[in-house]
C-alpha cells in the first residue's frame, strides 16, 4: 500500500461519491466530523490487505502466548485426545 500525503476531508465531501471514490483509490482517506476524526476511507483492496495483516498478527500473538504457557502439543497427541474423548 503505497501513500503520498494524508488526506483529510469534512463529512460533507461525502455527497461527491465518485471524487470520494477516486480520493481514497490509492490512499486512506480521513473523514472528519465537527472537526474531529470519525471515519477513514479505502478501497476494498487495501482494506483485505490490513485484515489480513492483522489476522497474521493476532495468530502471531496467540502463538506465542501459547508456547509461553506451554499449552502447545504435538499435532499426533492433539488428535490421539481428541480421538479419546
């Protein structure tokens, strides 16, 4: 995902859908209400790429919490106790 500048821009902007829609084709765009930050809009592209992103973080984190409380087993035993239940 490559940005240029920060783009920020009152609610009211949003009533030009396609200036919208080609503002945030290529970088976030951050929607302001009242004068403070309320929204921030990208493209359906960018947006998969952040979830995935921090899906991989959040497996990364649940991984190591994991081996620290040494919960972790072998994939054999995990199934044979599955298999006992």
């Amino acid at each position: 995902m490559i940005m240029s500048m920060t783009v920020i821009v009152p609610i009211t902007e949003m009533r030009n859908t396609s200036k919208m829609f080609e503002m945030s084709e290529n970088q976030p765009v951050f929607i302001t209400k009242n004068g403070y930050g309320a929204r921030v809009l990208i493209n359906l592209e960018h947006y998969n790429k952040v979830k995935d992103i921090l899906l991989d973080l959040e497996l990364e984190r649940r991984y190591q919490v994991s081996e620290s409380d040494d919960r972790n087993i072998d994939a054999k035993e995990f199934i044979q106790k599955l298999m006992n239940e």
